[in-house]
C-alpha cells in the first residue's frame, strides 16, 4: 500500500517539475509555440478559476466624521498642572530676577528689519 501512496507522490512531482519547466521555457517562446510545447508534453491547459470582481471601495458619508468625545480636555489639564508642580533650578530663579526692562524679546532678532534710508 505505501508503494503506490509513493508512485502516486511522485508521479505528482514529476508533473510539477514539468509545468514548472514548461512555465520557464515559455517565457522565452512565443505563445502559439508555447501551447504546442503544452501539447507535446502531454499536460493538461491550466483553468484558472473564475475572475473575481474588484473589492468595491468604501464609500465616504458626506457628513463630516467627528470624535465622540471632546480629548482636549484631558491634555489642558496635565500642562497646567506640570507648570505648577515643577520646581525652577537657581539659574533658572536667577533669571527671573534681572531687571528685563531695558531689554528687547528674542522674537525681534528673528523679525525683518526696517530698511535704511539714503
């Protein structure tokens, strides 16, 4: 009985090995060519199965998709809250001291400046 469990096994094989063989000489000769080769081999024409329609797409509502819930609330929170509770190094307080008066902020060095009149 295991005898013929492997002829069967290897009859498979060989045919395998052959349609492989036939697939990659095909590639290389023409197709009317190809199907005299498919012929003289002896294998049956492959079927494929029957086309599949393209998965539809989805179709988008035109009412605008919105949250179920408001998630801004939850952030707010954690940022005030980890302002108050950090504490300033003694650079950071010496800092805070100085007279800033006189002085102009960071954004006007990055600001376009007036152009000089001749």
């Amino acid at each position: 009985m295991q005898q013929i469990l492997i002829t069967c096994a290897d009859k498979v094989s060989v045919v395998n090995y052959v349609r492989y063989a036939h697939g990659l000489i095909s590639e290389y000769i023409p197709e009317d060519l190809s199907k005299e080769f498919l012929k003289y081999l002896g294998l049956p024409e492959l079927r494929s199965s029957a086309p599949e329609p393209p998965l539809k797409k989805r179709k988008l509502s035109d009412v605008p998709v919105e949250p179920e819930e408001d998630y801004t609330k939850f952030n707010s929170d954690n940022l005030k809250t980890k302002k108050a509770n950090t504490k300033m190094s003694a650079a950071q307080k010496a800092l805070a001291k100085v007279d800033k008066s006189g002085m102009k902020s960071i954004s006007a060095f990055f600001s376009s400046k007036p152009k000089a009149s001749k």
